[in-house]
C-alpha cells in the first residue's frame, strides 16, 4: 500500500538524512507527533501540503522523497 511505502520512506530519510527522533522531528516543521508517526507507521492518507513540509524539513524534493517507491 502507498500509505505503508510511503511511511517506511520517510522513516528512512528521517534517521538517515536529519537523525532526528521523530518528536524532534515533527517539532522542527511544526507537526504533532502522533500525526507524524501515524503517518510513518502508514495509518495515514496525507495530504501533499504535509508531504511538502516533510520533504523540506528533511531538505529533499518531492521526487527524491518519492525515488524508489
């Protein structure tokens, strides 16, 4: 499922490119945390504008963070 793929994804990019915990993350581009980890675990169905904030606050375009999926 895309939800899940996508999850998985930012969870990789998230330690590997910010290594941020996911509360610190969410913090820095202004996100609970439960949502963001709802949407790391794939329970969620995101809209692009949240898709847009991860992707800049992991310093990534779309297509990078889409890359492989």
């Amino acid at each position: 499922m895309i939800t899940t793929d996508l999850g998985k994804r930012l969870q990789t990019l998230r330690k590997d490119k910010a290594g941020l915990s996911q509360e610190k993350f969410a913090l820095k581009i202004g996100m609970d945390r439960t949502y963001y980890a709802s949407v790391e675990a794939g329970r969620r169905n995101i809209s692009i504008i949240n898709i847009k904030k991860i992707a800049d606050g992991l310093g990534v375009s779309l297509s990078e963070l889409f890359e492989g999926m």
